[in-house]
C-alpha cells in the first residue's frame, strides 16, 4: 500500500477518528476522482447522539380459524409470520451472522473493520459503492423502510447518501443501547426480506423448503442467509438463472461458515452437494384459497365494517390486514360439510340455476355453516362466482331473491301477536282483490291498497282457511286478507323485529304484497329471523367471530340478543310450521325424524324458491334462482341437478337441500321438542283441522306488488 493511496489517507485518519467520534472523519472524506465535499451538515456530521427509532408492530398474516380450531384462512399485506429466537434454528443464525456481520457480538452499532473496507472501496469508486452496514444498521434501515407510507418515503429510506447512513448510525445506537444482542438478531430476521414474497425467516423458510424456521437444515439456513444480499435478484420465484445465482451465494454462506470455523470444511462441502431444493410452497391469501370461501368472505367483511373491530375503516383494514390476527369463528365443520353435500347432490356447480344456503344457531346467532352450489372466484369461468350468495350487500353479497312465501310466517306471527287463536281464520276465495286504498297503510301511513289489482292462488282452494290451514297450504288470498286485518305496518314490524331487512341494504319495500315475499332476501338473513322463531322469541343477530387475539391480548364477541317474540307466540308459531312437514306443502318431501318447522318460499311465475326452517338445535334457510336475472330467467323448463323440472317450488329443491343438510348436521344430537302450545291461549289443531280435500296443500305462486315491478 502505497503512502498516498486512498486506503493508507483513511486508516491514518480513522485512528484519529476511534477517539474523536468513530465516523465522523469518515463521513467528512471526500469522494476521490469527484468534485463533491460533505454532502451532510455540520450538524448533522457532529451529532452522533443515540436516537430513539420508531418501530411500528411488523405486518403479520392474520389467520381465521373454525370453532374447532382449525385454520380454514388466512390474509397478509406481507407474508409474515413473527417467531421467538428460540423458534429459530442455530444454524439460521450462525449463518446470517456469518455472511452479513460476522462481528456482530463483538461490535457495538457500526463495525469500523468493515465501515473501513467499505469506505475504502467508496472511495476508490467515487460514490457510495458498498455498505459497510452492521446486522443493526440493516435492522434500521428495515424499519424505516416498513415505515414509509409513500414510494418517495420508501425511496429515502434507500438512497444511497451519507445522511442517510449518519441517521442510520444514530438509530442503530439507540438500538444497541435499548435491546441486546440475542434481540436485534430475533428482530433482525424477523424483518428481513428473502425473496419469493416471503418477509421474516420463518415465512421464508417455510415458503422455501416446507419447514419451520426451527428446523432449517444447514443447506437451507445458507440459502436463507445468502438470499437476504438481494433477494430481487436470487428471487427463485424468477427462473433458472435466478435460481443458479441463490446456489451460488448459498456455496459462498457455506464457505464463510467454513473460514470462520462455525461448520467444518467437510460439512461445507456436503451442504454444496446439495441441491437448491427449493419448493415454492404457496402461502394462500384471501378467500379464495379458503377452503369455505363464502364464510370466509362474511368474516372478512364483517372484520372491515363493524365498528366494533375498529372505530374507523383505515384502522379496520389495517388491523385485519396488517395486524397479524387470530380469528376465532362460529363454523361448524360438520355443519358446513352437511350443507355442502346436500346442496352438491341437488344442485350441479355448471346449473344456470344457482342454491345458497346458511345455517343459524338458534339463542346464540352463531353461523354454522354457508354453502352455494357454485365454486368461489373471480376468473372467467362460467360457473364461478365472485360474491357472496348466501350473505347480504354488507357481507360481499349482492341483491339477493325474492323470498316468497317465507315472509308468510311475519303475518303468521302477527296475527298470533294479535290474540287470534291457531283455529281462527277467514273465508277467502280463489282470488283477492283489496276493497280500498286505505285497506292497507305502510308505516309512513301511507296507503298502499291497489283495488285494480288481483292476487291469486296457483290452483286455487276457496273456503275458510285457519292459520293453520292456511299456512300448510301456503294460500295466497288467505294472507293477503290476513294482513289486512293484522295490518301491513304491524307485519312489517315483526319481521324487523326478528332482523328481517333488505339484501342490499335498502328499505324493506312496503306494499300490500308484503307478505308474499317481494322483497330480496339473502339465506343468512332469513335463517336468523327463523332461528328467533326456534329460540322461542329470542332474536340474535347472525355472528360469525368469537373472538380475536392480537399481540397476546384476546378480545371475546359474545352474541347480541333482544326478546323479539312473546315466547308463548313463538311456540303457537312453531307449533303451525311443523304441521308443514305432515300436512303442508313439504309433506311430499317428509320430515327429518325429529320435531321440526318451516315454510317453503316460492315467487310469482317461480322466480324463485325458498325453504327455511328450523328445531330448536338449528335453524336454516336455502334459496334457489338465476344469478343472470331471476325475473328474466325463471325456474320454469329447467334442469337442475340433472333433473328436469317443470317448474321449481319451494318442496322442489330448497325443501330436500334443507332436509338431507339438517338430518347429517344434526346427526348424534338428541332430539330436541319444541315447547308445547298454550291451548287455553291459542287453541290448537287436532285432526279435525286437517286439511280436507279442497285444502290439498300446494306452493301457490307469490304476487309482487306491481308498483314495484
């Protein structure tokens, strides 16, 4: 070495600089063969003070979880997973150590051996050529870079200027002086990128090999700590020639290793006989890799609208995405896989027609289940979908169907409510026409009447109708008289109270018709209101999520309850559905073998169909139409599930989908009864009630209100 080399100017003025202030003189050397001089300020050059670094909680994946504990999804803005040091193997930190500072214990925040090799190098370079950064510094620089919100912030935290590195230096000496050593490695390799979109070792560990951190062998923790240099450019993920680029630094971490003494020259060259190995194990991300797609995406939309899991949308979303959760749900696998294979055997995933189907605890609102006939996705296939059927507009659904006859069991209630008793009824005939404008009044006390306009039945059955009779056969002419005894506004307020509202989330539309189904429901919302019905008038609102834990903290979710049914009404209520299954318009179709009660839903035309029903264990409500437009493509001269149908009613296909869910979902669990009728109350149905032979049952087609249409 020459006495005016470069290298021999910088030692001399770094032994001066040791005692002075380490960097300073460094800092202040100006690049040989260029014009330039300091490029930061006096101040900044003389200030080398420890600061304090800001360090934002690391984005982590978040993972949903079943309500037997397993995993079912998982999200990330960053593939993440933060491990203790002791959940990472010995030989990943001997050999990061190794090939990025392998004075690291030695040191305190900057290496002067390799700021001065690096340095020198910058100078002979006439710029800012090779680092010289310290397993702290690069902790700094990290930080700050997962920090930055901006491109321009991610840009600063990145360029190559001496102010940068001062501040830098600054920060790491608030880190040396804040953690020990053991911890800024921890937090070291818990930030580092490695490429293939795997952030921290252990995402990278398992991405790359299909293992955890803890158990990388020696082969594998060399790749690891080779690809930190520049992972962009030995991304595996890239090619071939990236991939040969890795298995060289790999072969270089190894020979390091070897020169140090921290693996001997034989386990060196044993490791390098090795091949790369990499396997690209694919991190799923979203719900589209879930396996239960339409409960994962309730979740998920649950998780960035209700304020109850963040006070504004920014902190929701970045808390679900950024926030490492874990996300305690209500599914029931037994449940789902009922529903699942019930809705496969009926309704075909290519099938125009498309079936959706939830099911409700009843007392807790818990969601065990929610299935659709078609898979989840956003390609070009046709019989993928990219919503939620089964869910409402705020839950990633979209308008819903019609619900037909189900809203039949509001104006059942009602009139119950009302002090009718279950033999009461009226005379009707095979068409209803209202006798005044103001015969029907919404809840704006408007009226709603429109004499120039008939509801009919299907294949009419004219004479007096009870409730019983009336519900079994599903009549039309019989509940719209009903509701206008029971008033429309009053109907209108029972089925709010037992959650009932819009799929899109628009006002439910109140007209005459009110009760025959003309407003678009989703599955989740018609089966809550059903299992109010089965919990003897306790109405929860659907839940999906128990419990969250975030940072060691677990936030519990408990249900959200309100009495919305005198229980005495509710069990009048469920004594009529059950009669459904024996004397009604599901009798073809049969019971499940154990006390059960529901109404079959089917919309003018067959537009669509509907079943909900429920036993006190569980309720559940399936739908049935065309996605593409259920009032331009009608369930007439359809084939669905390789079967030809005429036309689809409610017992057609919603009723069996319900049946076989509910008889494998609640199969091993005792039979529950409902709560018996108070006769002295409400009466009651013997077989003298039964239906005679003009009260045959049937699924009467539903009018909507023509204004609407």
């Amino acid at each position: 070495m020459s006495p005016s080399s470069p290298l021999s100017s910088l030692v001399r003025l770094t032994g001066a600089a040791v005692a002075a202030g380490a960097l300073v003189a460094a800092l202040a050397l100006p690049a040989v063969g260029g014009t330039g001089t300091l490029v930061v300020s006096a101040t900044e050059t003389l200030d080398l003070r420890p600061a304090r670094l800001e360090e934002p909680p690391l984005t982590q994946t978040s993972v949903v979880y079943d309500a037997k504990g397993n995993r079912i999804a998982q999200f990330y803005a960053e593939n993440r997973k933060v491990v203790r040091l002791d959940q990472i193997a010995d030989v990943m930190r001997t050999a990061i150590v190794a090939i990025e500072d392998f004075r690291f214990y030695e040191h305190g925040a900057i290496d002067f051996e390799g700021t001065i090799r690096a340095l020198a190098k910058n100078l002979t370079s006439g710029g800012i050529a090779q680092g010289g950064s310290s397993i702290t510094q690069q902790y700094v620089k990290q930080v700050l870079l997962n920090s930055a919100d901006t491109e321009a912030g991610k840009n600063k935290a990145l360029e190559a200027s001496y102010a940068r590195k001062l501040k830098e230096l600054r920060y790491a000496m608030g880190v040396e002086e804040k953690y020990p050593k053991d911890e800024i490695l921890r937090r070291y390799l818990n930030i580092a990128y490695f490429g293939a979109g795997a952030n921290g070792v252990e995402a990278a560990a398992r991405r790359f090999f299909g293992v955890s951190a803890a158990d990388l062998s020696l082969a594998q923790a060399a790749t690891l700590a080779g690809a930190v240099q520049n992972p962009n450019r030995t991304d595996p993920e890239l090619g071939k020639q990236a991939r040969e680029r890795l298995l060289q630094r790999r072969n270089v971490v190894l020979d390091r290793m070897a020169e140090l003494g921290r693996i001997t020259p034989e386990q060196a060259a044993q490791a390098k006989a090795e091949k790369l190995g990499y396997k690209g194990v694919e991190a799923p991300n979203g719900c589209q890799d879930s396996r239960y797609p339409y409960f994962c995406e309730y979740v998920r939309y649950e998780l960035l609208t209700n304020p109850a899991f963040g006070r504004t949308p920014r902190i929701r979303e970045q808390r679900f995405e950024r926030g490492g959760l874990k996300i305690y749900t209500t599914l029931e696998p037994k449940a789902q896989r009922a529903a699942e294979t019930a809705i496969r055997k009926h309704v075909f995933a290519s099938d125009r027609a498309l079936a959706a189907e939830a099911l409700v605890e009843p007392g807790t609102g818990k969601i065990r289940a929610m299935a659709a006939s078609r898979p989840y996705g956003r390609s070009a296939k046709r019989n993928e979908i990219s919503y939620n059927p089964v869910a409402d507009k705020q839950h990633g659904g979209l308008i819903g169907f019609q619900a037909g006859s189900t809203f039949k069991t509001f104006t059942l209630i009602t009139a119950l409510e009302q002090g009718m008793k279950i033999d009461d009824g009226i005379s009707v005939t095979n068409a209803y026409t209202a006798p005044g404008y103001a015969s029907f009044k919404n809840c704006k006390g408007q009226n709603m009447g429109i004499p120039s306009w008939t509801v009919t039945n299907d294949e009419g059955s004219p004479g007096f109708k009870t409730l019983a009779t009336g519900t079994w056969g599903s009549v039309n002419t019989f509940f719209m008289a009903l509701e206008q005894r029971v008033g429309l506004c009053e109907t209108v307020r029972t089925a709010k109270s037992l959650g009932i509202r819009r799929a899109d989330g628009g006002p439910l539309q109140e007209y005459e018709t009110f009760t025959l189904g003309i407003n678009e429901m989703d599955p989740v919302t018609v089966a809550g209101a059903y299992a109010a019905v089965a919990a003897r008038g306790t109405y929860c609102v659907p839940m999906a999520i128990t419990k969250v834990s975030e940072a060691g903290t677990t936030t519990p979710y408990e249900p959200s309850c309100h009495k919305a049914l005198d229980p005495e009404v509710a069990d009048a209520t469920a004594h009529v559905l059950s009669g459904v299954f024996t004397k009604g318009t599901m009798r073809g179709v049969g019971g499940i073998g154990r006390p059960a009660a529901g109404k079959t839903g089917t919309t003018d035309g067959y537009a669509t169909a509907w079943f909900a029903g429920f036993t006190p264990d569980l309720a559940g409500a399936v739908s049935v139409g065309d996605p593409r437009g259920s009032q331009r493509y009608k369930l007439t001269g359809v084939t669905i599930g390789g079967r030809y149908f005429g036309s689809v009613a409610g017992a057609s296909v919603p009723g069996p989908i319900w049946k076989d869910t509910m008889t494998a979902a609640l199969k091993g669990v005792p039979a529950s009864d409902f709560t018996p009728v108070n006769t002295a109350r409400f009466g009651g149905c013997s077989e003298s009630c039964a239906p005679a032979r003009d009260d045959r049952p049937e699924e009467a087609e539903d009018q909507p209100d023509p204004v609407r249409d």
